[in-house]
C-alpha cells in the first residue's frame, strides 16, 4: 500500500501548478486548448542518484479534471474527488483532491522536438522529470462520467476512503 501512495503521489501530472518562462501554468496551457489528451513519462531520481521512480501513461485533463492511465494505476478526478485504482491489486482509494500535496516546477522547458519537460523537485527530496510526449487537443467535450471511478460495486475490490 505504501508503494501505491508513492505512485499516486508522483502521478499526480494534472494537478501540478507548474510555472513556465511566460507564467502561465501547464494546466492554464491545457484549459486554453479546451482539453487536452497527453502523453507522458515521469522519471525521479533520489539525492543519492538511484531512480525512484519510472513511468509512462496517458492523461485526459478537461478543466479541473483529469482521467490518467499508467502501467500501474489509473487515475480519475472530477475535480473535487479523486479515485486511485490498481487492477493488479484490486484496490480504489478515494481522497479530496486537497489531500494530495501539489508539486510546484522549478524548470520548464520546451525542447526542438516540441516536447514540453518540467523538473520539479518533491517534497521527498526526489527530483522528477515529466517529459509530455504529445499534447494533443480533445475534438469534443468528454462527459462528466469519464472523470469518475465507475465499478464501486465490484465485490473483490478493496475500497480505501481517505476523504
């Protein structure tokens, strides 16, 4: 269970108010598209040099909300509650988006490629590096339902309120 806080943490991509040269933040850069669809990979590294963290996964963020798909959890926000679930274990834990400490960037950067990379350094000490490999507008408006954890009734999976 530790293990998934430290990746729900360290997905929290959307959430992050990330600072660029011209002061506009990356979820302000987002909403200005209308939406968006992103690929993405998050690495950290630790003050001893060793990597904390690998990922890569796509994210739909539509206003305050967001819906993020990694190789090990899945995300949904509705922008007042947020939902952390890992098929590989069965469990959902619900949380207030407050309740997620948001990571402030110290670095964004825009590469030839297009790309847009933000470093950041966490709370843990880890420094991240998010590298959006595609941002990509949204052709229509998802529904609200897109943004929610859908299968609470499933009888196997471990419900965790946090809220």
């Amino acid at each position: 269970m530790a293990r998934l806080f430290f990746i729900l943490i360290s997905l929290m991509l959307p959430q992050l108010v990330l600072a660029q040269q011209s002061g506009e933040t990356l979820l302000e850069y987002f909403n200005s598209l209308g939406g968006v669809s992103v690929e993405y990979s998050l690495s950290g590294i630790s003050q001893d040099g060793k990597i904390a963290i690998s990922d890569s996964g796509t994210a739909e963020i539509q206003g305050n909300c967001y819906h993020v798909k990694s190789a090990g959890i899945e995300i949904f926000s509705n922008g007042i509650t947020s939902y952390y679930y890992s098929a590989k274990s069965e469990e959902l834990v619900i949380t207030d988006n407050e309740a997620i400490p948001l990571l402030a960037a110290s670095d964004i950067t825009k590469k030839s490629s297009g790309e847009i990379v933000a470093v950041y350094t966490g709370p843990d000490k880890i420094v991240y590096t998010v590298e959006l490999k595609n941002v990509t507008p949204l052709e229509n408006p998802l529904p609200a339902s897109a943004f929610v954890f859908s299968d609470l009734d499933n009888p196997s999976l471990i419900i965790t309120d946090i809220r």
